[in-house]
C-alpha cells in the first residue's frame, strides 16, 4: 500500500478527523492520508484512509506519515513560482506569447507589485501540502533571506510573503476576503495566516 497525504481545515473536517487518521499542522490544520487508486488521463481517483482499514494494518501513524510525504513528494512534485510567472501563463492560454507579454509589461510592475509566490504541486490539486515537503520552506526562506508568512489560498495551493514585506494583520485580512468571495467552501483551507522562522524551522500561527 502507497499512503499520501494532503492538507485540510482541521474545524471544517472536525467529523471526518473522528473517523481517520491524521495530524494537526499548524494548530488549525489536519494532514490527512488516502491511497490512490487509479491515475490515468481522466484524472486521480483516490479513497480516503478511514481507521477501520487503519486498524488492520501493522503500522504507526508516524509510520504513515512518513511514508506519506515522501510518497506524495515523489508523485506530485512541489513548485514555488512568482504570481507574476503563474499569471503569465494564465495570459498565455487566451493569447499568442508576444501579446502576453506586452499585456504583462502593461499591467504588472515589479516595483508596485507584492513579493508573492505560488506554492502547490504538478497537478495543482491538493496542493497545500506541498509547503510541508522537508526543505522546501528553508530552501525558499533562504533564497528571499527572511522569514516567510504563509497565506492558505486554497487546499490547492498556498502563497509565501518574505515576512518582512507586509504586516501580517494586513495578510490576515486579505485571507479572509478572498475565502469569503472568491474561494468555494468546500475548498477553504484556513482563514489564519502562519509564520515559518527560519530560526528553528517552525511553522506557527500569526
């Protein structure tokens, strides 16, 4: 059996963590595991590890869990790109490359711009998880050479701030507009805004 992982609303999910096994990220966040069971063109087809099957198999959760994100990591491997790179591709479907660009010099300045990354997966589904592959938070605290605030944009994805461009309160804020007007409820994944230090390798609430 081949565990993975992803990442979801720990209150949200409050029923469904009674009947699986799982982790809390992040004081309101739950890692929760499920096997795929069928990867092809149409898509992923997967069930969710429920404790009656948990039960019967000779393993820890710390055991699966492990397992789980280096499986995870492997099949669907992490990528941290700038929201200007992700938009450029946006542009890029509905228009030729040149006038995509010409659109993007237009509209997007890096001077005025927020310092804000995309992190998800190859597939972009279930992504948020992506921010607990070992390295990945270090290896891009290190490249902007601050701390990194952490915004849940969805459970497909999550966004890094260098802490010291924004105030967090402002973070928060703006987490909860969008969750509130532009993300689908079933796919919120968090309404707070967290703190990796690179101090120690934490991961804490703001």
């Amino acid at each position: 059996l081949e565990f993975y992982s992803k990442l979801v609303n720990a209150e949200r999910n409050a029923e469904l963590l009674k009947d699986v096994p799982h982790r809390i990220v992040c004081e309101d966040l739950a890692l929760i595991y499920y096997l795929v069971v069928n990867k092809g063109t149409d898509g992923i087809a997967s069930t969710t590890v429920r404790n009656s099957l948990f039960s019967l198999w000779d393993t820890t959760e710390a055991e699966m869990y492990e397992a789980a994100i280096n499986n995870t990591m492997h099949m669907f491997r992490g990528s941290v790109r700038s929201i200007q790179s992700v938009l450029m591709d946006l542009m890029t479907v509905r228009m030729d490359a040149e006038n995509a660009r010409e659109f993007f010099d237009m509209c997007i300045s890096d001077d005025d711009m927020m310092p804000l990354y995309v992190c998800t997966n190859s597939e972009r589904l279930n992504g948020a998880g992506t921010m607990l592959y070992p390295g990945l938070l270090q290896e891009f605290a290190e490249k902007v050479d601050d701390d990194v605030y952490i915004l849940p944009s969805s459970i497909h994805e999550v966004l890094f701030v260098p802490a010291g461009s924004m105030q967090p309160e402002e973070l928060v804020n703006m987490v909860c507009a969008v969750n509130a007007t532009e993300v689908s409820p079933d796919e919120v994944l968090s309404d707070s805004v967290y703190c990796y230090r690179r101090a120690d390798g934490c991961i804490t609430k703001v």
